[in-house]
C-alpha cells in the first residue's frame, strides 16, 4: 500500500523540489489546502467524474489519476457531471475519437451552468497535435490537456491551471523517466494490473500507438516484484502483466531479464494465486516463455496471440513480421506444450488492399486455430501511419460484409468451444454481483472466460470450484461447489 504520510510530511513552504516524485507529492499537498478552501466556499465535499476509453493501460492510469485526485479531496460520483471531469482517451480507432468530441460539445453549456468545474483531457489522443489544436480553437473551456508520458505530474499540472486560471496545455512526445513510488487505487481488492513496460517499437502499419506512446521502456524487475509481492500481501490473487508487447520485456534494462525469466520469478510470490498478461506479440513468443508458461503453476490458461490477418501478404503489409504458416507453427507449439490452453486473438477487416482471397485466409486461420474468443475490428484510418496512405482503401460495404461473416464463423467456433466445457469442474474467481440479476454472481475461469453462478456476495474475491452447468456461446452458467 502506498503511504500517503510521506505526502502529509512533505514541506511546502520553500520551492517545489526538482525530484520526482518529490516534486509531485509536494503539489498534491498544496492541491489538497486549495481543495479544503474550495470545498468550505461550496459547503461539500469536491466531486470527481471520471472516463476512461480504451485498453488496460489507459484503466491502470486512470486507477493512477484517481488516486492524486482523491488525495486531493475529489471523491468519485458516477454521474458524468462533477467538480472535476476526467477524460482519459484512447485513439487506436477513429469512432472513439468522434465520440470524446461530442461529450464535450454536451460540456459546453454544463461548464456554463458551474464555471467552477474543472475539465482535464489526457490519454493517447492528446498525443496528436491536430487534436490538441481543434480542442484548444473549438473548446476553449477544457482547462487542462496532458499526454500519455506524463500522467503522474497531474498534480503539478493542476496548481499550475488554479495559478494561472488558464488552459494548461503539457504533452511530452518522448517519456523521460519511470516515475515510481506515486499513490494508486484498485478498482478490485482482489485483483490488479501491473504494468511491466511502457510504449511499443513494433510500428505496424496500422497503428498509432508507437507514436502515442512512444517507444519501449520496461520497468525494473526489482520494483515490478515489489510491487506485487505488496499487493499480494494485501490480499490481490489475481494479477496481469501490463504492456504493449510483454514479450519483448527486459531489452531496455541495464540489467537484461526477459519476460519468461520475470515470469518465473512473480511465480514464487507465495501469496498470489494467478498470473495474466497482455499483450503477446506473435514474433517475440519464444520456446523459452512457453516453457516458462509450462512450469509456472500460477500462469493462467490463457494466451491473447494477435493474428490480425491470415493473410501472409497483408501481414507483411501490416509490418507484423511473420508468416500465415510462421503463425500456425506458432499456434502448434504452443498447443503441444500447453494442451489445455485457451487462445484468443485480435483480428483487423478491410486492412487497404484486402482482397476476399485474403479474407478467405483470414477465415482459414480462424478455422484452423479455433479460438475461444476473437477481438475484431473494422480497419480505421490513423492520420499519420503508413497504412493511411496506402492505396485500395477497402469499400465499407465490402468491409462491413466481411465483418459480418466473419462474427458468424467466430460465434459458432466459440460456441463448439464452450459446449466442450460443459459438465466440467472448474476454479473460478469470483469477481462481482451480476449486473442484470442481483442473485447471481460472476467470475473468470483461468481461461479467462466468465461464468454466472447463484451465490451470495460473501464469496466476491475468492477463488472457487464452479461446476459449469450451461453454456451460452460466450459464457457459462454454473453451480458454486461447496466442498
Ligand atoms: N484499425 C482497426 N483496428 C486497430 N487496432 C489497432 N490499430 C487499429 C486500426 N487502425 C486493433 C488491433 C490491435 C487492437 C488493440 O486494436 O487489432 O491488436
Ligand atoms: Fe500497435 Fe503493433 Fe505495437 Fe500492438 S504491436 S501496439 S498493434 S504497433
């Protein structure tokens, strides 16, 4: 747990300390005095609107941001009007991009109505200059824009805005540091995501991230294990390995470990129950990781192995560096030291220049591999990526066919797959209440896939035997075991 005493001692009455993180405890103290005062003149207490787009690395910062903005003295409402309103972003595609612009078209006239609130934007999207530029000419009333590579200077950034009462606008295009030591909350006190590394030098053809979220930087084992080793004492079970491609982890180190040998070592953690991560890259899956997955007894059953295409010259246009048949030797290997694993995958219709023979091997790999679940999505334009400029953009119709065809084969493969599973006994981590029915409860197998179970909300946190009773195509009913 972090110790926010070490906040508390700090001294503000001199300069700001050029440190980090002593430089950011030392802001969030003068914040907290700040929000004391504006609290009193409203007579209550400050209200946080948080809302996080995206990937598990956006989740994570944001887990990141509320726990400054709680130190603070914002306390999270659900409604999406508050004192503060965060948007982490995400922009890996185009339609998430469309949607922030129209809630803050809705924030114009609420910022009007309490000119006290505050309104941050961060995350992936305002790592694009156009972004930033259209937010600054069409929504002046956004008080603060930060990026990916400095999510933990929130505080600093804040004081700077109630300084100054202007719009304070901090985007970094390369990270400098990995800040560590800096408060953070858990969304569940049973399990939590642990990032290993930061940013990603793959460059697909397709994708912004490398540029949003700059190039690779894995964080030291010795404070990754610290970190879980605290969590499991505070009773996490659960944890997931975070980056952008784990299996390239450890290359930036001074000290190299890669990501089988990190593997090993968060598997003798004694209190911790199972081990996750995302997301595996195809061409830096490695004998020696799957072997580690092997032996580590805590390693979920579950490996998330993008494909994005079967289609050997789409892939190569993709950059992606391998092969349809490197891929499915791959799959091979992996199903031959690891029989009972479970595979999911990401796959990207219309990519510019997809031909039906290069979605028919798309569908073949499908086929082949038989996935538990498969991520898909529509090609979306990135301004800035080689892919944008390429010629045969794909028609939407033709795309919007493909993609439905290829929902049907995945939901009838996914199907089979969960039939199987039915009559089996399984160990399930029980997660939360069900969302739609109040007697129900929901859970993840190692598989990663969920079952709903009677139960009552006692045994949230726990790790149980589930007998799985009924499938549904994506999930699982089942009867909690009592032995
Ligand atoms: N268009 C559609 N999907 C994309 N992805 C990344 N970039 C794009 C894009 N431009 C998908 C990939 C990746 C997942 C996280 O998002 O499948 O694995
Ligand atoms: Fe994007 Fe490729 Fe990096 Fe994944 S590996 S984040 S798809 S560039």
């Amino acid at each position: 747990m972090f110790d926010y005493q070490k906040i508390d001692d700090t001294d503000i009455t001199g300069e700001a300390p050029v440190t980090e993180p002593e430089r950011q405890y030392y802001f969030m103290k003068k914040c907290r005095m700040w929000a004391e005062e504006e609290g009193k003149r409203l007579g209550r207490r400050l209200t946080l609107s948080m809302q996080t787009m995206g990937c598990q690395m956006n989740a994570r910062d944001s887990e990141k941001l509320e726990a400054v903005l709680s130190y603070i003295g914002y306390g999270t409402v659900e409604d999406t009007v508050a004192d503060f309103i965060l948007y982490n972003t995400c922009t890996v595609r185009e339609n998430a991009n469309l949607k922030v612009y129209g809630r803050l078209g809705y924030m114009k006239n609420q910022k009007k109505k309490n000119p006290q609130m505050k309104i941050a934007m961060c995350g992936c999207m305002m790592q694009e200059p156009t972004v930033v530029e259209k937010i600054k000419k069409s929504y002046p009333f956004v008080d603060m824009i930060f990026g990916t590579h400095n999510v933990y200077k929130l505080a600093e950034i804040l004081f700077t805005q109630i300084q100054s009462g202007r719009m304070v606008i901090d985007i970094w295009q390369e990270a400098k540091e990995v800040v560590e030591d800096l408060p953070s909350i858990r969304k569940y006190p049973f399990k939590a995501g642990v990032n290993i590394m930061y940013g990603c030098n793959n460059f697909c053809s397709y994708c912004i991230v490398p540029y949003v979220r700059g190039r690779e930087r894995s964080r030291k084992p010795e404070e990754i294990l610290r970190e879980i080793r605290g969590l499991a004492e505070d009773g996490v079970k659960e944890v997931m390995l975070l980056g952008q491609n784990v299996n390239s982890y450890g290359k930036t180190l001074e000290v190299p470990m890669n990501f089988a040998e990190l593997l090993r070592e968060v598997n003798k953690i004694p209190e911790l129950r199972r081990i996750r991560f995302m997301t595996s890259h195809p061409k830096d899956l490695s004998e020696e990781l799957i072997q580690a997955m092997a032996e580590c007894d805590k390693v979920c059953t579950h490996l998330h192995l993008p494909l994005q295409s079967g289609s050997t010259g789409i892939l190569k246009k993709m950059n992606r560096r391998y092969t349809k048949d490197d891929y499915l030797a791959l799959v091979d290997q992996v199903r031959d030291k690891l029989p009972d694993i479970s595979l999911t995958t990401d796959i990207i219709v219309g990519f510019p220049g997809e031909t039906e023979e290069d979605f028919e091997e798309t569908l073949d790999v499908i086929r082949k591999v038989r996935y538990d679940s498969v991520y898909s999505f529509i090609y979306s334009r990135r301004t800035g990526t080689p892919a944008a400029a390429m010629e045969d953009q794909v028609p939407e119709d033709v795309v919007k066919q493909r993609f439905d065809r290829l929902l049907t084969e995945i939901q009838s493969i996914s199907r089979e797959i969960t039939d199987r599973k039915v009559g089996k006994i399984e160990e399930v981590l029980i997660e939360e209440i069900n969302d739609h029915d109040p007697s129900l409860i929901t859970g993840r197998l190692s598989s990663n896939a969920v079952v709903h179970c009677p139960a009552s909300e006692d045994c949230i946190g726990e790790i149980r035997r589930v007998k799985l009773t009924e499938s549904k195509g994506f999930y699982f009913m089942g009867e909690l075991q009592t032995d």
